[in-house]
C-alpha cells in the first residue's frame, strides 16, 4: 500500500473495532515522533497544534474536522482541524486543547490525549504539531461560526473505504510532489490536512507510519523559497 492510498485486505473490518482502535491510538504515547531540527525550521514560523479526536458511536468510530468559516483570511472554506497559534508560554498540548474548544465546543476534560504524531508545516508559514485524542463518549459541539462553518465527523469506515484516498502530482518551481486528498460524501481534504488525517487513520487500524522524514524534506526544498516570501532574511 503507497503512502497515500485507500486500504485492502479482508481483515480490516476487524481492524475498524472502536475498542482494538482505541487501543492502537494509545500506542502512540510510547512513540517518539519526527521532530523537525530546529535549524531547518525558518525563523518566521509560527508555533501551532491542532487535535484530531476520535471516539465511538453506535459501534463505529469516527473523527473530528471542521470546514473554516468563509471570512476567515486563511485557508477560507477547507477542510480542517480544530487548532491554530500557541499563546504566550502554552504546550502544544494546551494550544491544541484551547483552539478546539474555542471553535467547536470540546471541552478539555472530554480529551484523554493519547499522543503526537510527526511534526508537520503549513505553507502560511506554521510549524505545526498535531494531538491526536480519544474521547469516551460522542461529544456534544457547538461551531464557533466566526471560525467554522461546519463541523464534520465522518466514520472511520467511510474515510478508508475503497477510492477515498487518492493523491495527484503537482509541481511547484519545478519540484515535484505529491498531494493527499480523501473524499467522503459532501466533503473533501487536501495537502496537509489530508496528510495528517492518513497519517491518524493508518496509526488507528495498525499501520505504522512515519510521514515526518518527507515532510522535513519538503519543507528544506522551499526554505529558501518561503523565507524569500515572508520578507525574513537568513543569517550571514
């Protein structure tokens, strides 16, 4: 199975069991994640989490995204996760909390944190950090209509169903990549936030996956680039 792909193989109905899920997710607190060499990372970034909950409902599992509110002068109309910027001497972990209580109405003690996954970036200049969570009962959300226009928690079963994941090549400055998409009925995902849904969905049914080496790579290819972008200049 590539990267960024749907899966296959009879077992895995017995690998979408919430608790066998549960369980898995929970692994994460023994991993240590990819995290990005402080060098590399440009001096405009800003520091950001974001949580990606999951829970179960009526024997099934599924997760937490959120579609940004229109007026939002970012990323207006996407496909995301509650999160956003760290406040004065926050964790990752308390950013992560924050945010997704401020936009959708998840209060932090609904959120057992269960681990990190590999450190990500964003290309409006973020080095970003996503939780993942496990929350024991569905929870009761309220979107913060400032910020989102819709909250969505799509099934498990129905993110890994056969075609929902997919990638097309695209080029920027003459360097090639590859950007993840999942499509779920009356909703899409793409570039980081289809990226860090894979990575989650793979680590919840037992495939281990470690997504931070190409993401690092990605980012040292458009340093330079981005740095040039933000007005910033590097050390001499």
């Amino acid at each position: 199975m590539t990267e960024f792909a749907s899966p296959s193989g009879l077992d895995l109905a017995s690998k979408l069991l919430p608790n066998a899920m549960r369980d898995r997710l929970r692994e994460l607190r023994k991993r240590q994640p990819f995290v990005f060499p402080p060098h590399v990372i440009p001096d405009h970034f800003r520091r950001a989490a974001v949580l990606i909950p999951f829970w179960e409902h009526d024997g099934e599992v599924r997760v937490l995204l959120t579609r940004r509110a229109a007026r939002m002068s970012r990323n207006a109309g996407q496909i995301s996760f509650p999160g956003g910027l760290l406040e004065g001497d926050e964790s990752w972990q308390e950013a992560a909390l924050r945010e997704a209580q401020e936009e959708v109405g998840l209060g932090r003690h609904e959120v057992e944190l269960v681990g990190r996954l590999d450190d990500a970036w964003s290309g409006t200049g973020s080095h970003l950090v996503p939780l993942v969570g496990w929350l024991d009962s569905p929870p009761a959300l309220s979107a913060n209509t400032a910020e989102v226009s819709e909250i969505l928690t799509p099934l498990v079963r129905v993110l890994l169903a056969p075609g929902a994941i997919s990638q097309q090549e695209i080029v920027k400055r003459g360097t090639r990549y590859i950007n993840p998409i999942v499509e779920w009925p009356g909703a899409r995902a793409y570039g980081l936030s289809a990226d860090l849904l894979i990575e989650a969905l793979k680590w919840a049914i037992g495939d281990e996956i470690a997504r931070g080496p190409a993401r690092l790579a990605d980012l040292e290819s458009q340093r330079d680039f981005l740095i040039q972008q933000s007005g910033f200049s590097t050390p001499t």
